[in-house]
C-alpha cells in the first residue's frame, strides 16, 4: 500500500467561500471577480472564469468574517504572485502566494 505524501504547507489552510474582485498590474487588463475555495495567511486559492497565467501579479481585497477574525469582518488588501493555475472540470483554479498585505481601514 502507497502511503500519500506528508503535507507540505506549514500553515492552516481555511476551507472559505468568499468574493474577491482580482486587479492586475498590467493596465490592460480588465478586474476579475472571483470566489475562494480556501485561504491562508500566505496565499489564496480562488475560481476565476477568466485567463489568468502563472507568475501574473495580482491584487485584490477579500473581507475575512467574524469566524476567522474572532471579532467583527476585516478587510484586507493583498498584492501576490499567480504560482499555479489548474483547470479541470471546466472550472480554473488559481493559487497565489500573498506578498504583501494591508488591513483596509474604514473612513
């Protein structure tokens, strides 16, 4: 009997649902909205119905709920790098890795 490989990623992964609305560095690109299947501290994983490339920089704001904050929902702004995308069962998935973030204050 094969054994499955161990985990390789050193932080949880929460199984979420959220919308996202993706912007790219390049200007010519149009936003893509977007929803996640899980999210960590250091990356996203989201369907995207638009062409989305591997080491692509992306942005994008997703509002963490009160479950993963403990408190009220924050915003938060990300900027990454696309490290994967799947496509399978007529469904694209994208894997970024989070750079850099920012909590979005409200004014």
């Amino acid at each position: 009997m094969i054994n499955p490989p161990p985990e390789q990623r050193s932080v949880r992964r929460f199984p979420l649902d959220l919308p996202l609305c993706v912007k790219f560095s390049a200007i010519d690109r149009e936003d893509a909205a977007c929803r996640t299947r899980d999210v960590s501290s250091r990356g996203v994983f989201f369907y995207a119905s638009s062409d989305m490339a591997k080491d692509s920089a992306v942005e994008f704001v997703m509002t963490l709920p009160r479950e993963i904050t403990l408190a009220g929902p924050i915003r938060v702004h990300c900027q990454g790098k696309i490290v994967r995308v799947d496509q399978s069962n007529g469904h694209r998935g994208v894997a970024v890795a989070i750079d850099k973030y920012d909590f979005v204050h409200k004014e």
